[in-house]
C-alpha cells in the first residue's frame, strides 16, 4: 500500500509539473505602445500638436529602454518646434534623467536652451554631447550654430 501511495503521489507531482510548467513558461508578446505610434506618425506628418499630446500620453505608459528614451526625445524636438520650450526643456531632461549618456538629448537640450537664450548652458550640453559622441557630425553642426547664433532645430530619433 505504501508503494502505491509514493507511486501515486509521484505520478500526481510530475502530471502537476508537466501542467504548471507550459504555464509558466509562455512569453507574452504585447504590441507597441499605441500612443507612441500614432505619436511618431503624427510627427513625421507634421501634426506636431497632436504628435506632443500624444508622446506625453506614451510616456505616462508602459515605456521602456530605446523607445522611452526616443519618446522623451521626440517630444523634446515636437515642443520646441511648436515653441514650447518649457515643455521641451523637461522632456529633454527626463530623457536625461533616464540615461546619462544619451547624447541626442543633450543636443536637443541644447538647442531649446540657446532658444531661451541660456546660451553658456546650450554650450554645455553640447559639449557634453560630443563627450559622449566626439565623431557626430549633428553635435559638431549644432554647436557651430549655436556658436555663430544661427537658427536651430530640434533633431527627432
């Protein structure tokens, strides 16, 4: 009786395991971000106030790695076109935040400060971002332009 019992309990655990284990071994694929989207699409479209409300309801999501980092980005590039450059400024900045070493935020920070006028501070960010970048040719140009007072515009990813 005992033999059948272990046997039993035996055959229960490794029926138990061949169930519980496909369960948890599924990956859930989940399909992009939809705000994020109809955000890029808006921008490339030239929508910009739509593509700027809707980049920030993206960023209020489920956002992660490159693409957080490109919303942020991009939103900084859509509301410095639409001269919001307070809004602009913090994006770039939570773009920052999230990776130090971001170097195309820099350079779009960099462009909404020398639009406010800040212009030692455009200077540091856009050294910072050819720290980071020494051979990019979009830093090398918006630090000419800055230098020289020329007009800007926001580089989006």
């Amino acid at each position: 009786m005992l033999k059948f019992v272990k046997t039993a309990l035996i055959a229960a655990t490794v029926t138990f395991a061949g169930v519980a284990a496909p369960a948890e071994a599924q990956v859930f694929y989940m399909d992009k971000n939809t705000a994020y989207a109809k955000a890029d699409q808006a921008m490339r479209a030239g929508d910009l106030d739509r593509a700027s409300k809707l980049f920030k309801h993206a960023l209020k999501g489920s956002l992660r790695g490159e693409t957080l980092l490109a919303a942020y980005n991009n939103l900084c590039a859509v509301d410095l076109a639409r001269g919001d450059l307070t809004s602009a400024e913090k994006a770039c900045s939570g773009a920052i935040g999230e990776n130090r070493l971001y170097w195309r935020a820099y350079v779009n920070r960099g462009h909404v400060k020398a639009a406010m006028g800040r212009q030692q501070e455009a200077l540091a960010d856009l050294h910072k971002a050819l720290a980071l970048k020494p051979d990019n040719a979009i830093a090398k140009r918006v630090l000419a332009r800055v230098k020289q007072g020329g007009r800007l515009y926001a580089e989006a990813k």
